[in-house]
C-alpha cells in the first residue's frame, strides 16, 4: 500500500490521457481525500481530474443547476457523508424527532442522487456509513430507537436497499476498511476538530485504493480469469507424491485453511470470474481430486480451462489466454511458488500475480484484502459464463473436424435474433457496454439507468 506522501507526490502530475472526471463533495474536509484518490489513480494507471468542491456544500451545490459541480460535467460523483457530521445533527434534533433519523436522512440522499441524475446522469460513488460508539445506552444502544448506534446501523441498511435499485450507484465500504485497521487507524478526534478531518492520514490510501478500483472496474479493466496452481496452492501437499490419500483438505491437516479459500474461489466462479488451472502435473493425476476426492468444495465443472503438464507456466498462461480470447491484463495467476510468480511476471508482465503469503492460512485475508476482483455490475447470466467459455472451447475443438469455415458455422447451426432492448436485460445490455471492449467501438460505457433511456428515446 502507498503512503499519502507518495499519492500526494504522484497527484501533482497532469493526468496522462483521457481523465475520468470526479467531483468529490463531502460535509467534512474532503481536500486530502482527493489529493488520495488522483495519486492513486496515477499510480495505478488510471488518469483521474478532480474537483474538490468547498467543505460542506452538497446542497449548495446540487440545487443550483449553475454550480462549479455541474459545469465540471463529471463521470463520476463521490458523495461523502460522514458519520461524526451525522452525529451531531442527530444530537441537535429534538429526541421526539430522532426515531425517525435513518428515514429522513435516507430521503436526503435520494434527493441527492435524483439531482445528479437530473443533471449529469454519471456516476454516483456512495460512501458508506463507518459505525461510531457514542455508548449513551452502552449495548443495549442495539435495541433503543432514539440511540444513534440504532439509527445509523438502520440507515446503513435502508441505503443499501436502495443502492440495490439504482444502477449507477457504486459503493464505496468504508465500514469495511475500518474494521479492518481499526478505529484508532481510521478517525483522529485531533484532526476532526482541529480541521473537519474524518479519516486520518494514515487511511487515506485505503479509502483511495477502494475509490480507483471502482471506476477501475466501471472502464472495463476489472480482472476476468484466475489462474490457478494446485499442489499447495488448493490443496496442502503434493498430489503426485502424497496420493489422494495425503493431500490436505477438509480437516487434515491444514486442509481448512485450504477449504476456505476454495469456498471463496467457487463464490468468484458464481459471481462470474473464469477459474483455469495452470499445473505441473500429469494431466490425469491432476485431475483426480476435482473427480474423486469428497472434501474438494471446486470440481472439474467449475474450471473453464484445465492445463497440466510439464511445460512452463508462463507459455501455458498464454495458451489459456489465447483459448479464452480475453486481454492478458485481466488475469491474476495464484501460486504457492516464488520461482513460478517470478517467472510468470517477468514473461508475462501483464498478468498480475499477488505475492501469497508463505503460511495458507493467510492467502484468504490477504486476496481480499487486496481487493483484486472489484465488481461494477452483476446479472444472473454471470453465473453462467464458466459454461459458456466451457461451450466456446468444445466449438473450438470441434472446428478442427472440418475442413473448412463455412463448413464449420453451418455444423453449429447457430440461430441469432434482433430485437429491442427490454427491461428484462437493461442490466446485462449495460454490462457488456462495462465489460466488453472487442465490439465496444467508442468503448462508451452505460449505466441501467442510460440504457433505459436509450430503449424509451425516440
């Protein structure tokens, strides 16, 4: 993780391309969390212009169709609530009225999303709610309606609810990375009353890389194929030596830790990533616990491609990359192995390749830590791509029993249809705009909410 030295220093570098336009609005001090977020988005490749608007002016300046936010034209709106601002508000508000905080304050903020949509249809980045302790009933804070504890937790839920009904709302967990760093790490009382700073220093890079992974994923560059090792990597052990019988999963031995982590694999796979295993192994041995063995939670239906062999991996990750048709910047390629990592970057330097922690036990936290598979979009035909590539690569096959092209399309007797967009598919249709760059010609990316404009527009 990068310092905020380090942001701010990249930050004052002009964008290097087309930028993302980003309006950050806050009812805190939001100028060190912008100066965060272009650093990291120049780090990162992603060349972002930001517009800091003036501390504690989202009404100002979403009701003025004039304002300094709207003549910015952004792609994006970050909206920045925060909890300790929130907090005093509730306080002030006479105690007859504070049952009803979450509601009211939830109105608000579709207010806010209505205005941005009015008038500039992008983007809108939500910042989630962090918890603070204000311990006024202690733990019984959990079931008193007029504690803020309660309040804020129901408001939490009541936006995620919406959040779920609008397509061009993007999430950004803050809750999540306190948690993570703590408390302590994430809010200084000293900065907050000294400067109306609500996330300390030290957590700006946090937040930042949460910010740039979102529109990361929302201009289609998110990651789409996971290629994977297997001895020591799914499994504890070495199933050409140790047999079905000696590997470790399930309960064995370290087996949990690596049980685990295939759970979260598998979720991946049903959220729409592709799995490819990439082994040194004969291909028959390598096999054998996805087919046989009770306590893999991964089988062979869950791997679009399966590639074991003696070769190296570096060309076989090229020969998953070219069966799959997909940029090589958009694999991540998982192994227990330093020399293999090593090899696979320094061949393939697109691919990006986490370095695992030594002990299995740690590659869980420390992936989804990283954050690697943000997610703009989601339908149900993602849980589905693993069988679509499976069926891609049987046609791939299968051509090679023809002798010529033509006669290859006529023998897979495929019907297509045109029709008009329909409400059922506004979330796939603006999905492929996010994801798909091959037919994408301007590479314009549309929300749910553009699409359904499309379909209605004369």
């Amino acid at each position: 993780m990068y310092s905020f030295q380090e942001l701010k220093r990249a930050a004052k570098a002009p964008p290097a391309g087309t930028a993302y336009r980003l309006a950050v609005l806050g009812n805190s001090a939001t100028q060190m969390l912008s100066t965060a977020i272009k650093g990291y988005g120049a780090l990162r490749g992603i060349p972002l212009k930001v517009l800091d608007v003036d501390y504690n002016q989202i009404d100002q300046q979403l009701l003025d169709p004039q304002s300094e936010t709207y003549h910015f034209a952004p792609n994006g709106v970050l909206l920045y609530l925060a909890s300790e601002k929130l907090y005093e508000e509730f306080m002030d508000m006479p105690s007859s009225q504070r049952p009803r905080f979450a509601e009211l304050y939830l109105n608000k903020l579709l207010r806010y999303w209505e205005l941005i949509d009015r008038h500039c249809g992008c983007d809108i980045l939500q910042f989630g709610f962090v918890e603070i302790e204000d311990r006024a009933f202690g733990n019984y804070s959990c079931k008193v309606e007029t504690s803020f504890t309660y309040q804020m937790r129901k408001l939490s839920y009541l936006t995620q609810e919406e959040e779920s009904l609008h397509g061009n709302i993007y999430p950004v967990d803050l809750s999540a990375i306190q948690n993570r760093i703590g408390r302590g790490a994430f809010f200084s009382r000293h900065m907050y009353y000294s400067s109306k700073l609500t996330i300390a220093i030290p957590a700006l890079p946090e937040v930042a890389k949460q910010v740039v992974d979102i529109i990361r994923a929302r201009q289609g560059k998110g990651m789409k194929c996971i290629v994977l090792d297997l001895d020591n990597t799914l499994w504890g052990g070495v199933i050409g030596d140790d047999g079905m019988g000696g590997i470790e999963i399930g309960e064995l031995g370290r087996g949990h830790a690596f049980t685990n982590f295939q759970r979260w694999l598998k979720q991946l796979k049903e959220r729409g990533l592709l799995l490819a295993v990439c082994s040194k192994n004969d291909d028959c041995t390598a096999r054998e616990p996805f087919e046989k063995h009770p306590e893999m939670v991964l089988r062979l239906e869950d791997v679009s491609l399966f590639v074991a062999n003696w070769e190296d991996k570096a060309s076989n990750i090229a020969h998953i990359q070219k069966a799959l048709n997909l940029g090589m910047d958009s694999f991540v390629f998982l192994d227990d192995n330093a020399f293999e990592r090593n090899l696979v970057r320094s061949l393939l330097p697109e691919v990006t390749v986490p370095e695992l922690p030594e002990d299995p036990a740690q590659y869980l936290d420390f992936l989804q830590r990283e954050n690697l598979f943000e997610a703009a979009s989601f339908s149900e035909e993602d849980s589905q791509r693993t069988k679509q590539y499976q069926a891609e690569f049987a046609r791939q096959t299968s051509r090679q029993q023809f002798a010529t092209i033509d006669e290859y399309l006529r023998g897979l007797m495929m019907v297509g249809s045109a029709r008009p967009f329909d409400e059922l598919h506004y979330a796939r249709i603006a999905q492929l705009t996010q994801r798909s760059n091959q037919f994408n010609l301007r590479t314009v990316r549309y929300t749910e909410e553009e699409i359904a404009r499309i379909a209605k527009s004369e």
